[in-house]
C-alpha cells in the first residue's frame, strides 16, 4: 500500500490567514489546541491497535501507512495552525504536560479485545471527528481554518470507511451480536466525553488561565461555550448516520430511529 496523501502542510496557504477573524475566541483557541494535542498522540494509539491486529497484514498495513501518517498530519497542521492564530501560546511545553497525562490512559488494555468491537469503536471516533472538524469548518469563515477543515474532514471520512470496511469482515468472524455493539458504541462515545477532550482541555485551560483550578464543572462550563459556538453548525444527520451504520438494522427500524436520534442529538447540543 503506497501512502498518497491529498494535501500536505506546504498546499496550505498560511500566510493568508486573517487572524483578526480567530485570534479573539477563546472557543476557537480551544477547539484548535485540545484537536493538536490528541492528533499529534495518534502513534500511541496506532502502535496498540497495529499489535491488536499483528495477524492481518491488510489492517496492520493500512493503520502504519494510511491511516498514522494522516492523524499525525492533522496534529502538524493544527499546531501550525495554533501557532499563526496564537502566537503566544507554549505548544511544546503545554503538550509535553498534555502527553504525559494522556499516554498514561493510552494503554492496550484500553482496547476491546474483540476485534469487531474495537473497529466499531474507532468507527464512533471517526464518526466524532469529522462531526468536529465541519463544524470548525463553518465556525469562524477564517479562509485557511475552513480550507484545513475541509482536507482533515475529507481524510476521517476515509478513516471511518476503512474502520467500517475492517468491523463488516470481523463482525462476520467472531459473529458479534448487535447488543455488543451497541455496547461498544456507547463505551466510545463516554471515553471520547470523559477522558480525552477533559485531558486535552485541562493543559489548554491551563495555559489560558494560569493557576486557576480545572475540574468537572470548570470542563463543563467549557464545552458548554464550545457547543454554543459550534452547535449549529454539527452536521447531526451524517453523526447519527454513521454512528448507526454498525448497528446494520432493518431499513424499517433505521427509518424510525434515525430521527428519533436526530432530533435528540440536536436538543443535547
Ligand atoms: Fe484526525
Ligand atoms: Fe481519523
């Protein structure tokens, strides 16, 4: 498998940012900073998946070749972006306190063992993150963010199709029941809420706010700002679409759920 990435940091454009359009939001500064953090970690998780799967070439393949090289570019090209948009901030220093922390959960026992689990778990992850990135993409109108949101969309969408393509085929070897992925489903969706984002925003908030405590509540109250911003702009029917592709329900059942799911999507945001 040879690696042809679409873009690279050289196609964008970086002196056309306009940093009066991002450089006050707080919000944005988040989003931006929390996203370079856990990006730049892929090879952590990369190397406990890669063992996961050691006895399929085609997977363990495309997860070195493919799939690392372009978590690790989003995390590149957000730091750099970080770096245009805020200038003042310490991203080596704030993201050497972020990686201790993170690579401490990071651990292979974070893994499902069942291997169709675990695919469909990195499913909801690429369902999370090209859910995030469109809505970043619509966020500011700040031309080179909306040009590097699209590019990192477009490569999760792939990421989400291969990871979908790989749990089919597992699904079928280990005969997994749809209570057990839907199970799966649910315990992504929690780590994604309780753990990375909270690890991630806790050294940004840290370099906003310097000495003020961080906690549940203070997370809250951060994300609550983040979704008043970016809310709207959620694309909630592809999420909800992809979130339940796994479960591969009857197209009558999918008909009645699906909006059920749309509609409180919409209303928790
Ligand atoms: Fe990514
Ligand atoms: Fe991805």
């Amino acid at each position: 498998m040879s690696l042809k990435q679409h873009w690279t940091l050289d196609s964008i454009p970086w002196g056309e940012l306009r940093r009066e359009y991002v450089a006050d939001s707080e919000e944005l500064f988040y989003m931006l900073a929390g996203a370079s953090f856990i990006e730049t970690t892929s090879d952590l998780y990369t190397r406990n998946l890669v063992r996961h799967f050691a006895d399929n070439p085609e997977v363990s393949e495309w997860l070195e070749q493919g799939w690392e090289p372009e978590e690790l570019q989003h995390g590149a090209a957000l730091r750099e972006y970080v770096r245009h948009a805020w200038p003042e901030f310490d991203w080596e220093a704030r993201y050497a306190a972020f990686f201790a922390d993170y690579s401490a959960l990071c651990k292979p026992e974070m893994l499902l063992p069942l291997r169709s689990l675990e695919l469909a778990s990195r499913c909801v992850v690429e369902m999370g993150t090209a859910s995030y990135y469109t809505a970043l993409h619509h966020a500011s109108g700040e031309p080179v963010l909306a040009q590097l949101t699209q590019h990192i969309f477009e490569d999760e969408v792939g990421h989400y199709k291969y990871f979908y393509k790989y749990f089919r085929q597992y699904r079928e070897i280990e005969n997994t029941s749809r209570t057990q992925v839907l199970g799966a489903l649910w315990h992504r969706l929690r780590v994604i809420e309780d753990e990375d984002s909270y690890i991630a925003l806790c050294h940004v908030h840290a370099a906003r706010h310097p000495g003020q405590p961080y906690d549940k509540a203070v997370y809250k109250e951060i994300t609550g700002r983040l979704r008043k911003l970016v809310g709207k702009h959620v694309p909630y029917r592809m999420s909800v679409n992809m979130l339940l592709k796994p479960l591969d329900m009857a197209p009558m059942a999918r008909r009645v759920v699906q909006p059920v799911m749309e509609g409180m999507a919409r209303l928790v945001a």
